[in-house]
C-alpha cells in the first residue's frame, strides 16, 4: 500500500470520526418554569447547539395556550485555550404560553432535523398554581434556578410601594417529614424560605444542637434555587435552605429549636417628592429569620422483639453466599451475608454465626456502600467471613435468621438464610494454599509452612575472638561517627545563627522574593492588567533593595537607594537602569496611557536584579 494512499484512508477516518463526535454531542432541549401561576405568561424555549436545524415541529400542547411566539434567535462563541480555538453556535426557539387552569401539567416533546437526522427534546412537567391574594407571583430574584421567563419583582404584596419584611412576607418553616415516629426510625426536616421580597443571598445560618438525635447530613444546594409555591392563599417564591436526616435517640416528646438564617433582601424605595417619583430606586437590607420549633413523639419498637433482631428499623433484604460446598483440608472459603435496603444501615449489627469447631475463622470484612436521600440512608452492607476447615469430614453452617422492624407494616419481619452442608475432604496437605475469593488476602496464612522441620545440615561456626569490638572495623566506625558529628554541629550552628539573624536572613532570600513577585507580575503581563504588573514589578525592585541592603521601608527613596547602591560597589550602569525601572513603574502607575512596553520592563527588572546579584554576594 502507497503512503499516499494510506494518508488518504487516515484523513477519512478521522473526517468520519469528528462527524460521529459532533453528532453525539448535539443536545436539543426544552426548558420553562417547574411552577407558573393560571393566567400568567411564561416562556418555553427550544434550544439546538447547533445553527441549521429545519422542520421544527411544537407537540400538541393541550391545557395551556399560547399567547405569542415563536422568537428564533441565535448566538455563537469563539474560546482560545492553549492557542486551540474552538466555536460553539447555538438556536433558540421561544413560545409564550399561559395556563388555562390549576394542576401539574406534562408538556410533550418537541422534534427537529439537522444534518438528516431527526432530534427529538425532553419532555417538562409544570405545576400550575392558583392566582395568589398577593397578586400572583412572588418576589423576583436574580438568582432563581429556572429557566423560561422568571417570577416579577418586586413585591406584589405591597406594589410600587416599599417592601416590608415582615412575618407574613418573609419567614422560614421547618417541614417534619412526620410529626410521630418509632425509635431510630428517620426523620426528614426541610428547612425552606418563604418570601415575598426580592432575596439576593443567604450568608449564613446557626445551626440548632438536634438535641436527643443523631444526625446525618444531606447534600445542601450551593445557590439558591428559587421555586415558585402556594401556601396560605399567596404564591410565594421558595427556597429548601438545609435538610437533614435525624434519627431519635430517646422516647417520648422531642423538641427542635429554631434555625436562624441571615439574608440580603433588596427592598423597593418609594420617594413622596414628585420628580424621584418617576425613578425605582433599591436598598439592600440584612436580616436574620429563624424557623419555627418543631416537636415530635417518639414511639418505642414494640416489645414482642425477635430474639436475635438486628437493630435495623426500615425496609430491608437479606441474603447469603458462599464460594464452595466441596473443598479440602487448608482450602478457604467465603462466607458472605449482604444487608440491603433503607433505613438505619449504618445502626444494623454485623450477623454472628456459629460455625463449625474445625474451622478457623478470622474477624469478618465489612464493606459499606451507603447513599443519603430524603427517604433517609439507602444502599448495602456486606459481611465476609473467611473460613479455613482444618480436619476432613461433612459439617453444617446453620442457617441465619435476619430480623429488622418494618416501618410501612409496624411489624418485625424476619428473613432466613438457607442452612450449607460442606464436604472437607483431606487433600495433599502439603503445598500452601491458594487464596479464594476473598478481599482481606492479605490476613491468609501459609498453611503447608505453619510447621518448621529440624535442620539437618552442618551449622556455619565462627572462630572464638573473632568480635566486631575493639576491631579495626570498630575504630573506623567510630572515626567517621565522630567526623559527622563534627560537620552537623558546623552545619546546624550556621543554620540557626542565619535564622536568628532577621537581617542576614532577609539578605539571603532577597532574590528568591524578588523573582517570585516578579513572576507574578508576569501572570499580569499575560491578562494585560497594566495596574497590577507595574505595581508587582515595583514591589519586587523596592523588596529586593530593601532585604538585600537592610533599608527600613520608611526609607525607600530613590537618594537612599542609589547612595545605597553605589556605596556597595554596583556598576554606575546598573544603578541607573534600577532606578530607571523605579521611575518607569512610579509614572505608569500615575499615568497608565503613557507606560513603557510591560515585555521590556519586565526582561529589564530581571536583568538588573540579576546583575546586582553577581555583583554583591
């Protein structure tokens, strides 16, 4: 095969590869609010990551109407990273719709063709929300987590008037998943604002003690994500600030204190003089909010408990394995039990068997892969137990019974394992084993060496006086500990006198300091922030001049530096071109416009520093 024609192939197959990564990564999706209020307008967009898309075609959307649209638009970006560029082009396709009537609505997906091939989007669900006593939407925010046309602000509770924070207007709750539970069952708490207001950001919260629980954490969202939600007759803009899985650690009636959460609200300002009236004008205001306590009863298990219950209150399963039922003597095998489902895993206690006398076992291997959701801790638990059979003969590993409480049925349930019957048979016994499927391999023994034979073979013998002390090895060793000694104490006492001496210790780093700012002047040169370089190159020269030549910083000025310089032997020149450099930084700082090249001060500095350097040791 020619090379030509070899080149020809790979050109087409890397042609036909960028065609099959860029048809995998077209996306086209559909977006609009989760929550809109009956008869407002909202936005439902289509967009396609790619420009060219034909014969659009909108589901039959049944349950809303639509009121204007659709508004194409495009956009296109050019990135440079590393000297590669990339483009990504993108169209969008937008309907206004408003909702005829109350409930949670699917709206179907859309389809287009790009390039021959049909894209279909993903469909949406929308719950639409009664028309609120505070006129329909809530507050507005900059910071919702939607997409489509977004909640108004400010305020329809009050108009154009000014926003007050008051406890109808803004407050926390703090949700129970339930007000009445067993003992170590879970319990969810959502803490979630309310509000009425446009709210910029939370920063910060106190977090209660959850005194008489345990607590496990949940994922928290990072920004708020703001929702639109009716409660008590408005529609308020809502955000879940924390939740968090407790699990009751006594009986009875258990109290949640308040959680306190600090805000930025923005409030709309309203002037009574007749000219700023045509003006909205806005101020920022900080407040703490705190939630409502929360109580609930907490219910003991029911007495008739299991003999051996596991602990585990919730849903779960239970099963078995084991690697074989026909092994020899010395040959290990596995035992392994899997606990899975929700509830209190991590609480559920590991299965105590009884096995054979002639087994050998060791401390079972425990393996967690557990997941936090609302419905509390998901996942499994496995247990491994290596056994070792040391005589031959058929024995029984009795079946296990498995009992946990059930909190949808409130009744214990029990979950049995099948009863193993193993053969042992004698084997060879000769060899070491080899290792079975287990994960802590590392705790096998070497069974064919547990026993070490007499040796029969002739001893290696030494001659009587033949010692390492008082030997020319001994003198030697005892030479050169001493010359090492000697060298560390010389080493060390110079370290620390330098380390003591502030001063000679300055001097030392002087220049290390100073390349160190001057490569991040050069970060600045890079993002051609002027600003910045010119006042990192300046703090790098005066640094160095001061650490070098031990100048105080009050006495910086360019008299003392160049008397300083030159009462140290630098060369005529390169006093100059360092307070040349002085000057340049000092003027572009005052007058950006008219400053020098940032390449050439930049090389300039370090050729300076460097020669001074040489020069003064």
């Amino acid at each position: 095969m020619s090379i030509s024609y070899r080149n020809k192939i790979l050109t087409a197959l890397a042609a036909t590869l960028m065609i099959a990564v860029n048809a995998f990564s077209v996306t086209f999706r559909a977006s609009a609010p989760k929550s809109v209020v009956v008869g407002e307008p909202f936005n439902l967009s289509y967009t396609l990551n790619e420009t060219g898309g034909q014969g659009f075609n909108i589901p039959d959307i049944s349950n809303f109407d639509i009121v204007a649209g659709p508004y194409t638009s495009s956009s296109s970006r050019v990135q440079i990273v590393n000297g590669q560029a990339t483009s990504t082009s993108s169209e969008k396709r937008t309907y206004t719709l408003v909702a005829r009537k109350t409930g949670t609505f699917t709206l179907p997906a859309a389809s287009i063709t790009l390039n021959g091939e049909r894209l279909t989007s993903n469909s949406l669900k929308v719950s639409v929300l009664p028309a609120g006593s505070n006129g329909g939407n809530g507050g507005g925010s900059s910071n919702q987590g939607n997409a489509g046309s977004a909640p108004q602000g400010p305020s329809a509770a009050t108009g154009r008037g000014e926003a007050q924070l008051s406890g109808s207007n803004v407050f926390v709750r703090a949700i129970p998943s339930k007000s009445r539970l067993y003992e170590q069952d879970c319990l969810l708490v959502t803490y979630k604002l309310y509000s009425l207001v446009d709210v910029l950001r939370s920063q910060g919260a106190k977090v209660p003690d959850f005194n008489g629980f345990m607590k496990q954490e949940m994922p928290q969202q990072k920004n708020l994500e703001l929702q639109l939600e009716h409660y008590n007759g408005k529609n308020y803009m809502t955000a879940t600030l924390y939740q968090v899985l407790l699990y009751p650690q006594r009986l009875g009636k258990l109290t949640i204190s308040p959680f306190s959460f600090d805000f930025v609200f923005r409030l709309h300002n309203r002037n009574n003089d007749f000219l700023s009236s045509f003006f909205d004008t806005y101020r920022d205001v900080q407040k703490t909010i705190s939630s409502n306590s929360i109580t609930v009863s907490v219910d003991p298990l029911p007495g008739n408990k299991p003999a051996n219950f596991s602990g585990g209150v919730g849903s779960f399963d239970f099963k078995s394995s084991l690697t074989g039922t026909n092994v020899s003597v010395n040959d290990p095998i596995t035992l392994k039990y899997t606990i899975s489902g929700t509830g209190n895993l991590k609480m559920v206690k590991n299965p105590e068997v009884e096995f054979p006398a002639d087994f050998e076992t060791y401390d079972p291997k425990v393996n967690n892969n557990f997941k936090t959701g609302q419905g509390g801790v998901s996942g499994s638990k496995t247990v491994e137990y290596l056994l070792i059979p040391r005589s031959a003969g058929d024995f029984k590993i009795p079946a296990y019974e498995f009992s946990y409480f059930d909190v949808n049925s409130k009744t214990y349930k029990k979950i049995t394992t099948p009863e193993y019957n193993i053969h042992v048979s004698k084997g060879n016994g000769a060899n070491g084993v080899a290792m079975a499927n287990y994960s802590n391999q590392e705790q096998l023994k070497m069974l064919g060496q547990d026993i070490r034979y007499v040796h029969t073979k002739e001893p290696d013998y030494e001659a009587v006086g033949d010692y390492l002390l008082g030997s020319v090895r001994y003198w030697l060793a005892v030479l050169l500990s001493f010359i090492a000694a000697c060298v560390a104490f010389v080493v060390l006492r110079r370290y620390f006198k330098i380390n003591s001496d502030e001063t000679l210790r300055k001097n030392r780093k002087a220049n290390k300091v100073a390349i160190k700012r001057l490569k991040a002047a050069n970060g600045y040169m890079a993002e051609r922030n002027e600003d910045m370089f010119y006042n990192e190159v300046l703090r790098a020269m005066l640094g160095y001049v001061s650490d070098k030549f031990s100048i105080p910083q009050s006495e910086l000025t360019k008299e003392n530096i160049g008397e300083k310089l030159e009462a140290n032997f630098v060369d005529g020149q390169d006093v100059a071109d360092f307070l040349s450099i002085l000057d340049t930084c000092e003027f572009a700082k005052y007058s950006p416009s008219a400053g020098a090249e940032m390449a050439g001060v930049y090389e300039k500095a370090i050729d300076v520093i460097s020669r001074i350097q040489q020069n003064v040791k």
